[in-house]
C-alpha cells in the first residue's frame, strides 16, 4: 500500500522499553491513546479529551510519547509523558501525520503537508522550527534502530534515504504494507497476503527473497497490526475484527 494508502496515519501499537504497549483504543467511546502490560493487564487511559488521538510512538528512553490529535481543529503532532501528562503540541499546521522518534529521541519525524503534498519532515521532540526532510511524494516514515536510514512509503515503491537527508540509498517495489525496521537487523518488515493470508514478511537491505516471519493459517480473524519490541524478540500482534485483541508472539528466529 505505498503511495498513501496512509492506514499507519491512525493505527499503531508500541513498545516502552520495560515492556509495556502503547496503542489506540476506542473502550471509553472515543479513539484515545492508551498503554498496557504485554499480558493486557494495567491498561491505562492516557488521553481523555473528546476528539480523535492516534498514531502513538515512545521515546527510546520510554520518557515520551509523540501522536497525532485533532483537538486543535488540525491533524498535528503532540507529545505526552508516558503516563499521560504534561500534553504539549508540537505542530501547528493543516495535516501532520505518523510521528516517529529519532533513534536518538532528539527528533520527531513526521508527514507533513505543508507543500501541498506529502513529505517527510522532522522537529526537536521539544518543539521547534519544521525542518523538511524529503522533497518527493512520501509517507509514514520509519528510522532505522541505529538511526542511519529512514525508509518511507513513496511513489509506488519503498524508498530508503539517510535519515539526515539526502538522495536515495535503494529503492524497492512495495511487496505489502505497514513497513518496520527489524531490530538488530539490516531488514525491514511488512504485512502481506501475498501467500493468500494475510502474514508478516522481512525484505533484507541486501535484496534477496523476502522471507515469511508468520505462519497464519486463515484471515479470520485479520491481522491488521503489529510491532516489534525493542530487542527484537516478541512481536506484538493485532489479528480481529473491529473487536480485536493484542497477542504477543515470543522469541521470533
């Protein structure tokens, strides 16, 4: 789904760093941000105004979390502390999207309209000047673990950059949707249905067959989120319909 598709704008799970996930949910009867145990246990209301908060992601050091709110009458970029507090915009124009952490926390990444198309910009996690990071059509931008590389949906294909800017490193037809860094790896992962359900894949930097992560045997219920832990060891998975539960899949080779 590159070239916009955008499902990532207002879906995503999380990781904190000791082990919590952080996601979206509509259980008070308004989409919010929320954040629970692994097990699903201590689930915690983190925002509770009445308009639409999504799109959540934690700071490396677990301190922070950036997401997308239109409470301001606009799709910006907000950031929270990890239990809810101290809520603070960071953006302030028409349509900001997908924030992602630098690998560093230092920066929030972003898509942005602000040149009447989608491009990928940053801002300090503290606020700040906008800084444009790519100039052709492109969205929902995902940072390389050691914060090299930034890869993000293009014009009908994947496109990996630096992260700091600059001209494409690879390019790659998009095989699926929802791509992610795999941690510790040199590889990218991606849902697809390629195989007729649908499953998680990872397409290495170096090219190669893509390689199936998953073993799904129906679509029933559909998988339709997913994130790695920091270590890369447990994957958190969404599969259901619109009432839908997070399982945790341990110790993926």
């Amino acid at each position: 789904m590159a070239g916009g598709a955008n499902y990532e704008a207002f879906l995503r799970l999380a990781w904190t760093p000791n082990g919590r996930i952080v996601y979206m949910s509509e259980e008070s009867g308004n989409a919010d941000i929320w954040s629970m145990n692994a097990d699903g246990s201590d689930r915690k209301q983190l925002t509770t105004d009445t308009h639409y908060e999504t799109s959540p992601d934690v700071s490396p050091d677990g301190r922070y979390v950036v997401f997308m709110s239109n409470r301001a009458g606009a799709e910006n970029i907000w950031r929270m502390d990890i239990d809810g507090g101290n809520q603070k915009r960071l953006t302030n124009k028409h349509v900001e999207r997908t924030p992602v952490f630098s690998a560093d926390g230092k920066w929030v990444f972003f898509e942005g309209w602000e040149t009447g198309k989608a491009t990928i910009w940053k801002i300090s996690f503290e606020g700040g000047e906008l800084v444009q990071v790519t100039a052709d059509l492109s969205f929902n931008p995902v940072v390389s673990p050691d914060g090299n590389l930034l890869a993000y949906d293009g014009s009908d294909k994947l496109v990996i950059v630096p992260a700091a800017g600059g001209q494409p490193i690879k390019t790659f037809e998009p095989r699926g949707w929802m791509y992610q860094w795999v941690p510790g790896r040199q590889m990218l992962s991606y849902l697809s249905s390629e195989s007729g359900v649908t499953n998680i894949w990872a397409q290495s930097l170096d090219g190669g067959e893509p390689q199936r992560l998953t073993d799904f045997k129906s679509d029933q219920p559909g998988l339709g989120l997913y994130a790695w832990s920091p270590d890369g060891k447990q994957l958190a998975v969404l599969r259901g319909t619109p009432t839908s539960d997070v399982i945790l899949v341990s110790e993926i080779k």
